[in-house]
C-alpha cells in the first residue's frame, strides 16, 4: 500500500501529531542509510537522523513545509544538513573518538567495516564535497535531485563533485606512492 506523505505532512501541519509516524515509518530506513553514509558510524547516524526528525516535525508543524517539493526530498535535506553539522562538529573536535552503538544483531560486521572504509575514504572532505558526493555516487541521485536535497544549484553542485573527486584522486595518489 502506498502513502502520500504530502497528505500525511498535512494532516501533521493541522495539528495530528500522531500523523508523523507514518512518515518515520516510511522513510526511516533510507534516511538511515544516508545519514550512515554521510557521518560513517551508526551512532552518529542514529543521533543526526533523530535530530533531523524533530526538526522536520516542528517544521512540519510549525507549516513550513511548503509542497514544492517530495516531500522525501525535503527529508533528504534536512538529514543532510543534521549530517554535515555533525560532520563540522566532528572537524572542530576531532579529538573525540568515534562511538559505535553496541552489536544489535541488525547490522552485520561486513556492513560495519565497509562503513568504516567509506568513512576513511571520505575522511578528508569538506562535509558539503563529501554529502554532494555521497548522494550522487553512493545514494544514486541525479544531479537536481542531490542539488535540491543539499539547497545549491544543479552548478554548485558539479563544482562540488569536483573538487571531491580531485581530492580523493590525490589521497589515492599519496597512498600508492607511500605503499610502494
């Protein structure tokens, strides 16, 4: 059964609280993996994606989502933006180690390293490069998509990619010549 969460985003603007948990419901798992993507630990996912959730519900029930666009889009950015804070966060203090939410059974160790992998892959990327470059090359989406979901245009957007794929080619470089 499908839902129209613009519907749904309606009833929670007039004041049904208990109509955003159809939207959790439905979009949960993909925020997750994103979030995932983007900040490269479950914890820190988990805590970006709740804090992106109760801003979209204030937003959602303060009327500031306007339908112009999916409103699975308008999620993509808000989690986008919990994410890139927390990544900004994290640079300002890199101190802090990583936490990872004890084993639940849920997430297997493979999903866990290869996780791991693509945060030391990405670690070297300003939060708004590596967020343009997770929702295009990781997530899938085209270029308008992406651009709506991080608020830039489609040209901001590709400058982005760039310039993270430049230094990724250069992180690579450097690896290769330290191995060999």
């Amino acid at each position: 059964m499908t839902v129209d969460l613009r519907l749904v985003a309606a009833r929670v603007a007039g004041g049904d609280a208990t109509a955003f948990r159809p939207i959790v419901e439905h979009t949960r798992a993909p925020l997750y993996r994103l979030a995932a993507r983007l900040v490269g630990n479950l914890a820190d996912a988990e805590d970006a994606l709740q804090e992106a959730y109760a801003s979209a519900f204030r937003a959602l029930a303060d009327g500031r989502y306007d339908g112009r666009s999916k409103l699975e889009t308008w999620l993509y950015r808000i989690v986008t933006n919990a994410c890139v804070d927390l990544l900004r966060k994290r640079r300002e203090r890199p101190d802090e180690g990583q936490r990872e939410p004890r084993f639940d059974g849920l997430v297997r160790a493979e999903a866990r390293v290869a996780l791991r992998e693509l945060d030391a892959l990405l670690a070297g990327l300003q939060p708004l490069d590596r967020a343009a470059l997770v929702l295009v090359t990781v997530e899938g989406m085209s270029a308008k998509e992406a651009a709506d979901a991080l608020g830039c245009s489609e040209g901001s957007l590709e400058q982005r990619l760039v310039r993270a794929r430049a230094t990724l080619r250069t992180k690579t470089d450097e690896r290769e010549v330290d191995d060999g």
